[in-house]
C-alpha cells in the first residue's frame, strides 16, 4: 500500500483519540476503546488498519502510566453484526454473540471492576 493510504486509514483514528485524550476532562469513570485483535494478531493486507489499532491498545497503556482510566477491547468477530452477519467467514465460530459484547462493556464500565490495573489497560477478545 501506499504511505497516502496508510496515513488516511490510520490519521483519524491517531488525531481523533488523541483529541479524546487531550479535551475530555482527566478524571471520568472510564474511559473505552473499542479496537480490533487485528492490532495483535494482524490481517493480512490491513497493515494500516492493524497499526491504528495498535495506537489504541498503546494510548491505553499510556493513559494508565499517567494514572488516567482506560482500557482497549480487542474485539475479534461478533455474530450478528457487521460483516459476519452478512457473508459466510471462517472466523464465524470464534464469534462472540452481541450481547456477550455488551456484558464485556458494562463489566469494564461498572466501577467495581476497576480498569486502573495495567493489565486491563488492554483486553484481548
């Protein structure tokens, strides 16, 4: 790919988290991302995509050294929604159900179950 589409997939998401980062008040309750396991495990041709993922999971980790709140959720496939709801995908049976999705949110946003450790910073689904 070419370094122009490299930087058009990866800018917003780098210039609009650290916006995020930078405006919204320092201390809230949490503070989520929702990024890709393509960041850990890569997909093939989507080096940009991959790499903006990464960013996330590395704000996070920078928030937590700076003892903000936040957490990157790595999310693989989630049946029903998207592309895999709409094409037959081999990755379809490692699916995770939509509202298993929404448990793993409100658990990461339910102050109990604090995000200030650094190996929540990241979670891989």
């Amino acid at each position: 790919m070419t370094w122009e589409n490299f930087k058009a997939a990866i800018l917003p998401k780098v210039k609009g988290l650290w916006n995020l980062h930078t405006t919204l008040p320092k201390m809230m309750d949490f503070f989520i991302m929702l990024s890709s396991i393509c960041g850990i495990i890569g997909n093939r041709g989507q080096s940009n995509y991959a790499a903006g993922n990464v960013y996330q999971d590395t704000l996070a980790h920078y928030r937590h050294r700076q003892g903000l709140p936040a957490t990157t959720l790595d999310l693989g496939s989630i049946m029903s929604v998207g592309f895999i709801a709409k094409s037959v995908n081999s990755f379809a049976m490692d699916a995770i159900r939509e509202d298993e999705f929404h448990a793993l949110l409100e658990y990461h946003i339910d102050p109990r179950n604090s995000t200030q450790t650094p190996l929540r910073s990241q979670v891989a689904i």
